[in-house]
C-alpha cells in the first residue's frame, strides 16, 4: 500500500513535520479535529522511511482495554463519556507504559509518536510535572509537545470532512470518529476553560463569540488564538512546538487509519488495567475529590 504524504502539498509543514522525526517523542497534544491523527499518520510515515522504528501511544488504543476489562466493568462510560476512573487510571498507566517503553527501547531508531487530547483530563498526567522516573525524559530536550492550530477556514473544512466519512469512511474507524456537533461542543467546552483562565483570543473571535452568545445559537466559533493559548498553559512544563495548519491538505482518498507500515501500539495489559485502577480507587476513597480534579483538568 502507498500511502501519499499530503503534507508535501504545504512546504513549510512538510519540513516542519520532517524535523521532528529527529526527536525521541513525539506528542499531538489537542482536541478532536484539529488535525492530530493526521500528523501523527504523516509523521511516522516520514519518520520511518529515514530509518526510525515506530511506536505509537493513542487514546482510543487505550481507552478499551480499560473499558471492557473486569476490573474497568464497574466504572461504565455515562451518557456516552468515559468514566473519570478510566480517564485517571489511563494517565497514570500512561507515563508508567512510556518509562517502560524507553527502558525497553533505548536504542536512538525507536521513536513515539502519541496523541494527547487533554480535554476532560485525557492523557493529561503526561503534561503534569510529578516527582518520578519518567518526568526527565518528558520535560527533556529529545521530547516534544506539537500543538497543531488549524486556522478558522481549515478547521471549518475539518469538520465537514467529520460529516462526509461519517455517512461514506474510508476506514471502519471512521464511523466512531467524533461527528461535527460533538467537535463543536468540546470546542465550547475549551472555550469557556479559557474564559476560566483569564485567556483571550484574537479579537475577531471575541466579537465573533460575543455575536454567537447573544443570538444562543450555540457554540462560539473556533478561536486559534484562544485554543492555541490554552494549550499552551496546559503544556507550561513541557518543550512546545507549535504547527499551524493553514493549508486545507489533499486528504479526499486518505483515511489517518490506514498505514503502510506496522507501528507497534502501546496498550495496556488487563494486569495494568487492575493496577491502575486500584492505584486510582486508593488515592481517591472520596470521588469528590476525583471529580473536583477532573473538572478542572487543565490546572496542571
């Protein structure tokens, strides 16, 4: 199978992408559509065909196994949204899985290339600086951050794509991808945690989110400024690389879950399952305090 490198058709992202094939991880850090499996398929492409060995850490990898295990059945998704142990079980396991992995792999080829959506405290463990093994190598130099930022009109191209795979994928997968109206509810979910925080945006988009919040006719719309400063805060403990995406890429034949080559998956075993979520049972005997931390998610 070929797999075309869309990212050609803009240059400058195309090196930019190339370049940080030279790092030992990678991490997309962002919410759903806005271009981060689509990096990450591009990357470890790149990457391996300059010679790296590639490893991939993704939420909805991980997020099942947690799930369906024994020990996950009794912490069930709620109205359709996965369960806050879950969410803290899966980021503790997740920097325990990368300090494993580095051990395991500490040849200069391997590379890891992750998504970490951070919203509603997915993966967001691996942004906050802790007192353990693995806090070296994610706040070191050979790790990077990538925070993609789809300007208004891509992100706006983005979410159509959301509705045309939905009805017509190219990949089974694409059917469990998030349709357009949840995209927008996560951004104005973003939106109001940068309220919170005492981020603005671009004053286009405050007029903009003003005009929408007057007529309640929903979500305000998308903001890159305000988004891209929120993950930044997020990301304050990290080495952070920003990627605009202001080309609407040739993705029409192009499904981010077909690859060419066979990148080794981090997932949890059902043992880590059952560790870690009795670490999390044990740390929080009162679920107030889970759910207090969960809610304010990006407080890292």
């Amino acid at each position: 199978m070929k797999i075309p490198l869309v990212v050609q058709a803009d240059p400058r992202l195309h090196a930019q992408v190339r370049a940080l094939g030279g790092q030992r991880l990678v991490f997309f850090a962002g919410l759903p559509g806005t271009g981060k499996s689509l990096l990450v398929h591009q990357l470890a492409h790149l990457a391996d065909a300059s010679g790296r060995s590639i490893h991939l850490l993704q939420w909805d990898v991980t997020r099942p196994p947690f799930e369906t295990s024994p020990a996950g059945r009794r912490y069930p998704p709620v109205d359709g949204v996965t369960h806050r142990v879950i969410r803290k079980a899966a980021g503790l396991w997740a920097r325990h899985a990368i300090a494993r992995w580095s051990e395991r792999h500490p040849e200069p080829p391997h590379l890891l290339i992750g998504e970490t959506p951070f919203a509603g405290s997915r993966f967001v463990e691996l942004a906050q600086r802790l007192d353990d093994p693995i806090e070296p190598l994610l706040a070191g130099p050979s790790c990077r951050f990538v925070i993609p930022v789809p300007s208004a009109e891509v992100r706006r191209f983005l979410e159509a794509q959301r509705e045309r795979r939905a009805a017509d994928p190219l990949h089974p997968r694409e059917r469990e991808d998030a349709p357009p109206h949840v995209l927008r509810g996560l951004w104005r979910d973003l939106a109001a945690v940068a309220r919170q925080m005492g981020i603005a945006g671009s004053d286009a988009g405050r007029v903009a989110g003003q005009e929408s919040a007057s007529s309640a006719d929903g979500p305000p719309p998308f903001d890159p400024v305000a988004y891209r400063r929120v993950y930044e805060a997020v990301l304050r403990h990290r080495n952070i690389e920003i990627v605009a995406l202001d080309t609407i890429l040739p993705t029409g034949k192009l499904s981010v879950y077909d690859f060419a080559i066979a990148p080794a998956d981090l997932a949890p075993s059902e043992a880590d399952v059952e560790q870690f979520i009795r670490e999390v049972e044990r740390r929080y005997a009162e679920p107030a305090a889970l759910e207090r931390e969960i809610a304010r998610w990006w407080d890292v």
